[in-house]
C-alpha cells in the first residue's frame, strides 16, 4: 500500500471515530468540553453582534413587558453542535418554528421559490455549449444579513444553561434573565431572518433579489430564481 492510500485510509478511520452529524449541543458539551463551549460562545457572539456593526440578530426583551400570549408563542433555541470534517468543532442556533404554522391564515404562504429542475439543466448545457465560466459561491450566514419584519415581532427563548452562556457573551442580558418552573429564562427580540423561522428563506430571497435588481439583473420572466445581466458584452447568469 503507497502513502497516498495509508494516508487517505488513516483519515477516513478517524472519521468514524468523531460524530459528524448535528446533536443537541448539551451533548456536545459532555463529549467536547471546552472546544464545545468555545464553539457555542462563537455562535452566540455572532448572534449578538450580527453580520454586520452594531447589528444584532437577537436583542434582549424585558420579560415584564411580555403578555402570556407573546411568551407562549415564543419560539424555542435549538442549539445544535457537530465536528466538521476538517476536525473543527461548529455551534449552530436556530428557531423552532414549527409551532409558527398554527397561526399561519388560510391562504398565507410562506413558500420561497428555488431554482428549477429545467431552468437548472437549461443553465448549465448552455454553460456546456458557450464554453462558459462557471463558478459556485456561499454567502457566509445568509439569512443572518435579512431583516426580520417589524411587524412580525417574533421572540426567541434561550433555557438553562444557554441563558449562562448568552450572559457570559454580553452582560446586559442578565438583567433580562427570569426564572420559569425553577429555570433560567431569556426572552430575546427576533432582529433577522433567524434559521428555522418558517419566513427566513423568503425574507432572504426578497433581499437577494433586491440587490441583484440594483446591481443591474434582471430576473428570467420564467424562473424566478435565474437572473442575467450583460457584462462588458458577456452575459452573466446566476442561479439559485
């Protein structure tokens, strides 16, 4: 057996021995510790601090100023934890918004479009015969960069041990922090298109299309998630 193939099979190996998959981040802290902690603090910071200066995703709710209704229809953190193949240990909190769906009306929707399959084959056998450029790009914390509407006025909730962790990454939480049933409490103001929130994609979609519209695109009148523009007498498409 070469080097190349020992090396490649010792990694593979040690890929089985580290979960990769998403689990609750209670468990990841009992199984990483302190690269565990490490990692939500780096979730949490962004949270607070946003994609941008002084534009936080979540803000602090006084507890006082909350009805019952708000409170029981505030959405649930899910804190998510899991070892990345490159062996980093990556935090992630998003909403439960699944409860959101009960107060949906009878023709609300929510739906945000997607590429689709023909425009998508279309695409790339013209890339294919045009001999044309084509790249992939990631927008690092999408949905964070959207803005919640005001008229929504969605919370987030944070139980437990989170609640510590959130206090530990700004202060003033803690004047916010309640006691529910014995347990830490923190009700927070939804600011962005948060993970999870049944809205978040669509939100994001508005936004994308808007600076793709200012930058000069036009969206096809078929496909609403295909748009072109024409660059120093070169069309450029994007899809997504």
């Amino acid at each position: 057996m070469n080097e190349c193939m020992k090396i490649l099979c010792t990694q593979f190996d040690a890929s089985k021995q580290e979960p990769t998959k998403d689990m609750p981040a209670l468990q990841g802290l009992k199984l990483w510790g302190e690269e565990a902690l490490t990692a939500i603090l780096k979730e949490f910071s962004q949270m607070n601090k946003g994609p941008k200066r002084d534009d936080p995703v979540v803000k602090p709710v006084d507890p006082n100023t909350l009805t019952a209704v708000e409170k029981k229809a505030a959405l649930s953190a899910v804190n998510l934890i899991k070892r990345k193949r490159n062996g980093k240990v990556k935090a992630r909190t998003c909403a439960n918004g699944s409860t959101q769906r009960q107060y949906l009306g009878e023709y609300d929707s929510v739906a945000s479009p997607t590429v689709s399959f023909e425009a998508q084959v279309s695409t790339l056998l013209i890339d294919a015969k045009e001999e044309r450029e084509v790249v992939t790009y990631d927008i690092p914390g999408a949905y964070l960069h959207a803005d919640m509407p005001e008229e929504k006025k969605l919370f987030l909730k944070l139980r437990g041990r989170f609640v510590d962790i959130m206090c530990q990454v700004n202060e003033d939480y803690e004047q916010h922090v309640s006691y529910e049933n014995g347990k830490k409490v923190l009700y927070m103001r939804i600011c962005k298109a948060i993970y999870g929130c049944i809205e978040s994609a669509l939100i994001w979609y508005e936004l994308y299309v808007s600076v793709l519209k200012d930058m000069g695109f036009k969206l096809n009148p078929y496909d609403r998630c295909v748009a072109n523009k024409m660059i120093n007498g070169k069309q450029c498409t994007i899809v997504w």
